[in-house]
C-alpha cells in the first residue's frame, strides 16, 4: 500500500468487504510509545445497526476496527468484515 497522509483520510467513508457502508473514520488511535497504529475509529453511519456490526465499540459508541482488518484505501476505505 503506498504512503496517505493521516489529514487526507479524516472524513472519509469507510465500507467492510461485503459492500456494507459502517460510517466515516473519525480518529485513528495509535501506541505512543512504538508508533503502531491501532485502531480506526469510525462514527457510524445512522443506518447501521451497531448490533449487526462485530466491532468493538468506544464509550462514544464509535466502532473500533483494528488496523490489519484494512484491505484497501482509495474512495473508500475498506475493512474486512
């Protein structure tokens, strides 16, 4: 995968790999101390039933969906699922 700038994914639409639309990336967590990215956090779109999701959830309610599930960034970013 080639290098994206963090700025340019704020905002952007995240899709698992069956097509399902689950909302847009809100914040990226990451380890401080290794630099390793850890988790997208995706406000989810109001449509989708976070029961339906097999995400973790934040307190706010956001979905926590750990880095290596990332197939592809491009108009969409793209989870497996």
């Amino acid at each position: 995968m080639s290098d994206i700038l963090a700025e340019n994914l704020s905002g952007k639409s995240v899709m698992g790999t069956d097509g399902t639309e689950l909302g847009l990336l809100y914040n990226i967590t990451m380890d401080l101390k290794s630099g390793k990215l850890n988790d997208l956090v995706i406000e989810p779109d109001e449509e989708i039933s976070r029961r339906a999701v097999d995400f973790d959830l934040d307190d706010a309610g956001h979905f926590l969906v750990p880095v290596n599930r990332v197939q592809a960034v491009k108009d969409y970013i793209v989870v497996q699922r």
